[in-house]
C-alpha cells in the first residue's frame, strides 16, 4: 500500500531510533539509576546493532544520562538533586524564549498540531496515563523546538530534557500531581498555538514553578504553598 512504503521512506535513522529507545528505558526507570551496563547489555536490551548503540551512548553521556568509564563500561547517572534544580534555571530561560519565538515562529500546521497536542494533554489528564504524558511531552518538546527555529536554544534544552522527565517519571506517582502536570504542559503548547507569546512565557514560567515545588516534596522540604 502506498501509505506503508511512504512509513518506510521516513523511518528515523537507526542510530536515532536507539537513542530514543535507550533513553526511554533510562527515562522510565527499566536501566535503574546508578546501574552499570556495558555496550553489549544495552544491545540486547534494545535489540539495536552495534554501531546505532555506540552512537546512542555517546549521546547519552552527553545529555547525562550515563557516565562512560574506560574498561568498566558506562553507569547510568544517579539521581542529583542540586542538578535538577540547576537544570530548572536553566530551563526557565531557555524554554521561555523557545515558547516565544515558536509563537512567533511556527507555521500554521505546526500550530494546528500544538493546539491538537494541548487537548491530548488535557484529555490524558483526565485518566493519569503516564506513558501518554510521556509520548506528548516528546512530541510536544520536538514541535516547539523546531518551531522556535533557534538551535543554540535546542541544544541547551535537550542537555537537559533527558534528565528533567526522568526525575519527574520516578518519582511523580509519589509527590506529583499528574493533572497539575498535565495542566501545565496544556496552558504552553495552546498558548503557543494561538500565536501568544507573553502567554506562552507566562505558561513555562508556571510549569517551571509548579517542578520546582514538585522537586522540594521530593527532597523532603515541605513548602508554605503545601
């Protein structure tokens, strides 16, 4: 059928293809933090050939997911909390003015795909799905990013994408609140969408507020808003 050979035309690369199925695994939990692996565990835990895998843990050092250790192998990277809060700062920046400049920027498909993503959004916020959430932040995070048309800002972002949605994905089912979350992410990709710039800022710096008090229960302090 037509529609099948044009799936296979844009089929991703394959070292992508690792990357992305890697860094889920990492993500979710599947290679725990601090767990030790070598080139042929991830290989089998994939399922992806050498050569794709090697290029995904060279990706994946670089965005902090693991740690390469000569003659040992790589470590999945534990949990830092003073990384997470320097990740927010970072954030709350970078992702403002991609908000902006995708307002700005995206193309009238690509704001019908946002405002198409911030209902899936609230529609996945009524039934707590956490692997939807995760499906739409990544598709969400890739549109907005090619929108915003800036590729110092991707870069910056996606060094610390990686590490934001694993903390919020291991420890949210006990401090989060997933329709808050949800809420979140939703008020961003619709304000984007409708081409509001101010709005979009003022949603990711709300989003940001909202990990930064998510991030505090998880370390034990208990905030005046709680």
């Amino acid at each position: 059928m037509p529609s099948e050979a044009m799936n296979k035309i844009i089929t991703m690369p394959l070292k992508d293809e690792a990357f992305q199925d890697l860094e889920r695994m990492i993500v979710n939990g599947e290679l725990a933090p601090g767990q030790w692996v070598s080139e042929t565990d991830l290989i089998e835990a994939s399922g992806h050939t050498r050569a794709p895998v090697r290029s995904a843990i060279q990706r994946l050092a670089d965005e902090g997911l693991l740690r390469i250790v000569a003659r040992r192998g790589a470590q999945v990277c534990p949990i830092d909390h003073t990384e997470q809060f320097r990740s927010l700062e970072l954030r709350r920046v970078v992702e403002r003015l991609v908000a902006r400049s995708a307002a700005e920027r995206a193309t009238d498909a690509q704001r019908r795909e946002l405002s198409e993503i911030a209902d899936g959004f609230r529609a996945v916020g009524t039934t707590g799905d956490q692997a939807a959430m995760t499906e739409l932040d990544a598709r969400c995070f890739a549109l907005l990013i090619t929108a915003a048309d800036n590729k110092f800002a991707a870069r910056s972002l996606t060094s610390v994408k990686g590490l934001s949605r694993r903390f919020w994905v291991l420890n949210q089912e006990r401090h989060g609140d997933i329709h808050q979350m949800f809420n979140a992410h939703a008020a961003v990709a619709d304000a984007v969408s409708k081409g509001n710039g101010d709005a979009a800022a003022i949603a990711v710096d709300s989003l940001i507020d909202y990990v930064e008090e998510f991030t505090l229960r998880v370390i034990g302090f208990r905030s005046s808003k709680a």
